[in-house]
C-alpha cells in the first residue's frame, strides 16, 4: 500500500520507471517509523527522494533509502534529528551529483541494491511468496537472518525506543496475517534476535527486549476478542510451570484460541503447585497446557499428577489432557501426555480436545 502525494520539488525533479523503487509507505515499514515520519524529515531536512513519477507518485531508490537509514541509525544514538541530517546531507554532498541520483538501470537491479530478492518465476514450478524475505540487520548490528521484511521495520523501531512505530508495525503484522503466522513469522524472530543481542553485548540491550516484549504483550491483548463463555468441560487453562516468568508464548496461544472462540483461563508466569492444582480442581478444564522455557523449570511430576487428577461424579469422572509446551520440555518427554512442537500445532490440539 503505498502513499500518495505532492512532490514539492517541482516539475523538473527526475523520473523513475514505474516499478523501480518504493513508495513511502513501504519505506516507512522497512525502516520501522512511521510514514508521517519519512514525510517530515523529507519536509524539514530536504531528506525526500531524489526523483518522481508525474509528479504524483513518490518513489524511493535505494540511494534515497539509504540516507533514512542513515538517518535511522544517528537518531537511534540519541542524537537530535536536525543534526543527524545534517550529518546525512554532508556526507551526500561529498559524493559526486550523478552518482547520487542514477537510479538502478533495471528493475532486477533495483532490487538487488534494495536487498531483496527476485521474484520467483511462475515456470519454475513454484508460487511467488507474499512477502519479501532478505537477508538483514537492523540498522545497529542486529542480526536477523532469513526472515520477513517486518521483522526489519519491528526490530529498529524497538532498538529506537519508538513506542508509536512500533506499536503500528505490530498490529499491521497482526492484522495481514493473522495471530499464529505473524506470532511464528514476524514476532518470534525479532524477539530472538533481540535475545541473542542482548545475551552476546553484555546485557547492553536488555531495556530493548523489555519494551519489545510489552509492546508485544499489549498488541496481543489489543488483537484478542472478548473472552469466551464457558461451557461445561470446555475451559482450557493456561499456565507457566513454578520458576518460569517467559509469559508472551502463552499470551500469543491465549489470545489464538479466543480468536476460535474457545474459553480460557490464563494464569501467567510461575504459578506454584498448589494454586495450579486448585485451578484445575476450580475450572475442571478440558485441557491444560504448562509452558517451560528452560529445562531447569520443567518437571515431568508435576506435569504428571495435574493429568492423573479427577473429577465428577462416580462412573463419569473426568481428566485433564495436559500438553507440556515449550522448548524446556525438549528431552523431557512426559510419556502419553502431547508435546505440540509449535504455535499452530498447540492450536490445533487444543481445538481438537475442547470438541469432544
């Protein structure tokens, strides 16, 4: 989707082909700010694109692209916008005119500089994807490896502290592609790149993996439905096992099967024994899933007496199926109790259970 605009720079500004290029909404979301926000540094800063189409349409070479992500990256340092691009706009001038303003002869080229890849040919035998993957960083030495375009824009307005952008971008990944695609594909990547970063700088960027995570929290709570009402033997509890605090794997599951209109009770983090058995015995739930992160907080005991507990009356008592998720289970296999290795796979077992 892109913007649509006046360009303020007259009739004599340079044409691009149409196709080559990005547009201003397309930048923003690479870059992780917000349009308004490319649209003011271009007003203010003299940082726009360097050519049009018609004068109507705004398009964004990678040289141009290049200069918002330096940008980027001097404002996400702490200094003032003015002075980043003035720093940006120095370092143009000492490059030659031509060199700034050629655009990529041909569109395979364009997309090379802008780093993404090739469309796929339908005579290949294999469907173009919907969105673009690329092999990227965040601008500050983030690395993310091979995954989808958002995670770009998601992890720089993160490392920017910028709670608007990021907010936006969260919730447009949300709603393009729904809770579990956007949990497994956009979200889960970022954040564990955001964790290596931290876990490899010295803690340096642990005030970034706090604010990602909340913001993460919040847009799943925002994209949720209404809880749903209970039916008898229907509720599904949701809990972390004692010790463990990594809360947003449930949330994300929380809030999936909400969307399917099936009713939950989520506990949280580190709920001790004792008032996750009382839980079970209070809801009488259908089943329930105990997240473990790391394998210090698994045990397969507990996982074992919340699925041997009953009740109901005599000759129609009833027991939980408990799915043990999480990567802490791995090699911890609880014998005859669902281990789903995935957001999607938790769902789908779920629903099954709840149905019967």
């Amino acid at each position: 989707m892109g913007v649509h605009e006046r360009d303020s720079r007259g009739s004599g500004a340079e044409s691009v082909p149409a196709g080559i290029g990005l547009t201003t909404g397309e930048v923003a979301r690479r870059l992780g700010v917000a349009p308004t926000t490319v649209r003011t540094w271009d007003r203010r800063y003299g940082l726009g694109p360097d050519a049009h189409t018609g004068g109507r349409h705004r398009r964004w070479t990678p040289v141009d692209v290049a200069r918002l992500e330096r940008m980027c990256a001097l404002t996400a340092t702490g200094i003032p916008p003015a002075e980043a691009a003035r720093t940006v706009l120095g370092e143009a001038t000492q490059e030659s005119a031509p060199a700034r303003r050629a655009a990529p002869a041909t569109p395979e080229a364009a997309r090379e500089a802008a780093g993404e890849e090739a469309p796929v040919r339908r005579d290949e035998g294999v469907a173009p994807r919907p969105s673009v993957r690329a092999r990227s960083r965040a601008g500050s030495g983030l690395r993310l490896g091979d995954v989808r375009q958002e995670c770009k824009g998601i992890a720089r307005a993160a490392l920017r502290l910028d709670a608007s952008a990021l907010d936006e971008l969260l919730e447009t990944a949300i709603a393009e592609h729904g809770l579990v695609a956007a949990w497994t594909e956009v979200i889960m990547p970022t954040l564990q790149a955001v964790g290596r970063k931290w876990e490899s700088s010295g803690e340096k960027y642990v005030e970034v993996e706090h604010f990602l995570s909340w913001h993460v929290s919040g847009a799943l709570r925002r994209a949720a439905p209404p809880t749903a009402a209970d039916r008898p033997g229907a509720p599904v509890v949701l809990a972390c096992v004692p010790g463990e605090n990594h809360t947003l794997p449930l949330e994300v599951l929380a809030a999936a099967l909400a969307e399917r209109g099936l009713p939950v009770r989520m506990f949280g983090g580190a709920l001790p024994v004792e008032s996750l058995v009382t839980a079970v015995r209070r809801t009488g739930p259908a089943a329930v899933a105990l997240w473990a992160q790391s394998r210090t907080t698994a045990s397969r005991p507990l996982a074992q007496h919340v699925a041997a507990m009953e009740w109901g009356v005599r000759g129609a008592r009833r027991k939980p199926v408990v799915l043990t998720i999480g990567p802490g289970w791995s090699g911890r296999t609880v014998p005859g109790l669902p281990r789903p290795t995935g957001l999607a796979e938790a769902v789908a077992v779920l629903e099954k259970v709840v149905s019967r």
